[in-house]
C-alpha cells in the first residue's frame, strides 16, 4: 500500500476513503491517523481534512483551535481549501482571535488559488465592507467569479446586485436569470429571492 511507503499522498487517499466508506468500512479514527500521518509528510491537503476532522469532532475530539492551527499549515503549504477554512475561522473568531482584514487576505488568497467559494465569501466583505474597503464594483467582479466557477450562492449574490442595481445597471431580467440558476443547482437562497422577486415585480 502507498501509504506504508511513507508517502503522504499516498495516506492522504487512503484517509479520504476511510472518511467517505469508499472500499472501505467508514472509520473516522483510522481516517485522522492517516491524515496526520499524511499531513506531518507533507500533504497539505490532509492537514485540511484532518482540520475540519478536529473542527467537528469526526474521529478525534472536537477541538477548534487545534483545527485552526491544521488550516494554516494546509493554507501555508499551498491547500486552497485550508486558505479558506482559516479564513473562515478568523471571520467569525472561531478557534482564533476574530480578524476580518486577516480572513479577508485569505479568503483572496484561497479565491486565487482556484477555490471559487472564497471568492463568494470575499464579495460578501467588499459588499458590507468588513475587513476591508467597501466596494460594490470589486464585490460585483468576485461573486461573477464565483458563479462562472460553479458557486451557486455567489450567483443568487450576484443577482441580488442586478436586481438592486448595485454597482452594474439594474436589470431585474438578469436577475431572475442568475437566481434560476443558483436554484436550479439547488441553493434554497436563490429560489427565495427568485420567489420574491416574482412576487414584488410580477
């Protein structure tokens, strides 16, 4: 087996199969054993998964800070999905001192590194201008990156600027487009703001 090689992409597979029951019998104990395992190897993915292993409990015992420690060293290795994780601990202060500016550099940086969900979350700051300078134009430009990579919420967020007419001309048309087909992909968020909208401007 690869892992017994001592090759951490190797354990890092194995630890996904162990954490989905692919093959295998699901076994989260086994899963973190060999996410740490291939984690201090150097597979920057495994800290992330054995990161959200510690943030909800699922085969070691629940431990935040622990998590947030694992995300950064994902997030330092290169793992988007840790940038991301981290990012999202800072925003809401969970396992680390809150820090908007810091989740905000992170949430870039996951968003450039190709983990589209980041680049939603980044928008929603420049929108409320949390962490960073408000700006509707940058925020509009991020969900539409977003949503081109397959994020359905940063397409009902989108829509929202279009049926507002926040920094791109109001078109309610465009709108209504960009909440079907967030909903369409099955976001709840956006079937309600395509019913409301329905509903205030038949």
């Amino acid at each position: 087996m690869a892992c017994d090689g001592g090759r951490a992409n190797g354990c890092a597979n194995l630890a996904g199969m162990y954490q989905d029951g692919t093959g295998v019998e699901k076994d989260q104990a086994q899963a973190a054993i060999l996410n740490r395992k291939a984690c201090d190897g150097g597979a920057s993915n495994a800290c992330a998964s054995l990161g959200l292993q510690y943030d909800n409990g699922e085969g070691v015992n629940k431990d935040e800070a622990k998590a947030a420690v694992l995300y950064r060293k994902a997030c330092d290795g290169g793992d988007s999905w840790g940038c991301m994780n981290l990012g999202v601990d800072l925003a809401e202060g969970v396992g680390v001192a809150k820090d908007e500016t810091q989740a905000a550099e992170l949430y870039r940086r996951a968003c450039d590194g190709g983990y589209v969900g980041a680049c939603t979350s980044l928008a929603l700051l420049y929108e409320t201008g949390t962490g960073v300078a408000e700006g509707v134009v940058q925020a509009l430009q991020l969900y539409k990156q977003g949503c081109d990579g397959g994020d359905l919420q940063g397409c009902s967020n989108l829509g929202w600027l279009y049926e507002k007419g926040a920094g791109v001309s109001k078109d309610l048309t465009r709108a209504r487009e960009l909440y079907k087909q967030a909903c369409d992909g099955g976001n709840q968020n956006g079937c309600t703001k395509l019913l409301l909208s329905t509903m205030s401007n038949p």
